[in-house]
C-alpha cells in the first residue's frame, strides 16, 4: 500500500519532512479526497485543486469543541490536508506561531525545518471555497493552493532531510541501511525532485529490502482473503491494500542496488489527478453544525466546478521584473 502506513514503515525519519506542518491526529475526517496538481515550471509555482468528499467529524453523532475548534480553523483560512492523516497537511498559522517562539535547540536540525517553515510561509497562498453537497448528499468542499518559489522549497526540504538524517538519533527503520542513509545525506542527496509534473522521491531501500516489503504485502492480502469477516470490511481492506492501482503512482528500483524510486505523476504536462478514500463511517453532524451556525449549503455541487479547476491550474506568463 503506497500511502503514509507503507512510507512511515519504511522511511521513518524522512516524513520529519512535515515536523512543522504536522497536527494531532484529525478529528474532522473526509471520506474521499481528490488533489489535481500541476507544476508550471516557467513560473516554478505548484499549484493544486483540492475536493474534499463526505466531511463529517468522527465518532460522535454531534461535534465535539475540539472538533468545532478545527473546522472553524480550516475555515479561517491557510490550513490544507493532503489526504486525512495518511500524508500530512500544511497549516500555516500554526508555522507562523512556531516559527515566533524561539528555537528550543540552537541545532542544523531545527535550523533547517525553520527554514522550511519560512519558505512556506514566504510563498504558499490557500483558498478555500464554498461548502457543498456531492450527488451523494455529503457534506464536500474544495482548496486552492498554491506554492510559488517551488524548486526553492525542494532545496530547503531536501537540506532539512540531510541535517535529519546526521542527526544522532533518529529513529530505527527495519528496512532502511542508516549508514548508507547517513553517507547519502553527507553528499547532499536530493530525496524528493521534480520532473515534469512528477515527484520523485529517492529513498535508501535496497532491493532487499524492497523484496522484504512485497512478501509483508502479500502476506497481508492473504490474511484478509482469509479472515471471517464481513464484505465490507474485507472490501475497504483491500483498498487500503491496493489504493494505488487507481493512481498514478511507482516504485522501482534505481541502477543503485540501495535506492528505491518512488514515482508520482507524470512528466506530461498535464494535470495530475490523485484519488483515495481517507476515511468511512460518513455521518452529517458537520453539516448539521454549520447550518446551525447560518452557513449556507447547496444541495448540489458547483455546476462549474470542473472550470473552476482547469482556470486554476492552466500555466501562466511569467511577469516580468
């Protein structure tokens, strides 16, 4: 499974990528979330079109505070979520707020993830729009966002990732070789670049390793084909398993025996569309919350949604100086 679970397993130390950026497990849930991205180079901005299916707050009938006090915040602007808490999300008031408080430790570590957090701050712009009803009745919305000064934030990730990994202590992996780890990042290694509109993220797993991986993969699928459970668990199991067949992701080894290829997107130009289920369990108390507090809902998504889109990620003139 090509998501968070499979990379936390496997590169624990490099998701400290989004030390910053990183909240409390969410207690606002979104059933299926779609992210169209586009890289425009000329202008070296990212930008993506979120749509959020299905939000609702989890394991109560009504909100919770602390589940009013994060919905109230993503509508207060400058928060993002890139697919629940399998990835991670952007919040730019908190940055603002940890980057105003001094350093607890005058280190390259946190030196480097505040710089991280400045280039954020410096360049990512989040829209949100209206709330909204999908053709299911679920409570839905979509994002703008956009980071200028891309290949400037990759740089000042990519340093973060070395400064981590030359850290004394970071945490243990079963699958990662530390010392080659350590040695790749003493040579300013690139862990994640842009080619076209693909990520590629390079990581220390030797082919070994790699294989290790596919055998607990498959030792999984065949206990859920096993277990006595009901279809509908066995079914959302096996997406979780095999979400990655409906998007456009790979996984390959390098000419490098000891590093792996994590590819998303395509170099084509176009758009990319990534789709996953985040969560289930659907229930309308967000929904309920917001039309108690006199916010409008339309029964049915925007007509010019798909427009919407297309405008926002068509590539732009770069201004002159």
């Amino acid at each position: 499974m090509l998501n968070t679970a499979f990379l936390c397993r496997t590169i624990a130390w490099p998701t400290m990528v989004f030390a910053l950026l990183l909240g409390a497990a969410s207690c606002i849930e979104f059933e299926h979330q779609e992210a169209v991205y586009s890289y425009d180079r000329d202008t070296d901005t990212l930008r993506i079109f979120q749509v959020y299916r299905g939000i609702f707050g989890a394991s109560n009938d009504t909100l919770t505070d602390q589940q009013i006090q994060q919905l109230t915040s993503v509508m207060e602007g400058g928060r993002t979520f890139f697919f629940a808490n399998w990835l991670f999300e952007i919040n730019l008031p908190s940055i603002r707020e940890a980057l105003g408080r001094e350093p607890r430790q005058d280190t390259a570590v946190e030196l480097a993830w505040r710089r991280v957090g400045s280039s954020l701050l410096d360049s990512t712009t989040i829209e949100n729009g209206p709330f909204f009803r999908d053709r299911e009745g679920r409570l839905s919305a979509w994002q703008k966002v956009e980071i200028r000064n891309f290949s400037r934030l990759l740089e000042t990730v990519n340093a973060a990732l070395n400064a981590a990994v030359l850290d004394d202590s970071p945490p243990e992996s079963p699958y990662v070789d530390l010392a080659k780890a350590r040695t790749m990042a003493r040579d300013n290694h690139t862990w994640i670049e842009m080619q076209g509109n693909m990520f590629q993220i390079n990581l220390p797993l030797s082919r070994a390793a790699m294989m290790k991986i596919r055998r607990e993969r498959r030792r999984e699928f065949e206990e859920i084909l096993a277990a006595d459970i009901a279809a509908e668990e066995a079914s959302w199991k096996l997406r979780e398993v095999f979400a990655w067949l409906d998007n456009p992701f790979w996984i390959h080894p390098a000419k490098d025996d000891d590093i792996t290829i994590l590819q998303v997107g395509m170099t084509e130009p176009e758009p990319v569309a990534v789709r996953l289920q985040c969560a289930r369990g659907y229930r309308d108390n967000a929904a309920a919350w917001l039309l108690e507090q006199g916010h409008p809902i339309p029964d049915e998504p925007p007509p010019d949604l798909e427009r919407i889109a297309a405008d926002f990620l068509q590539p732009r003139n770069r201004q002159s100086d």
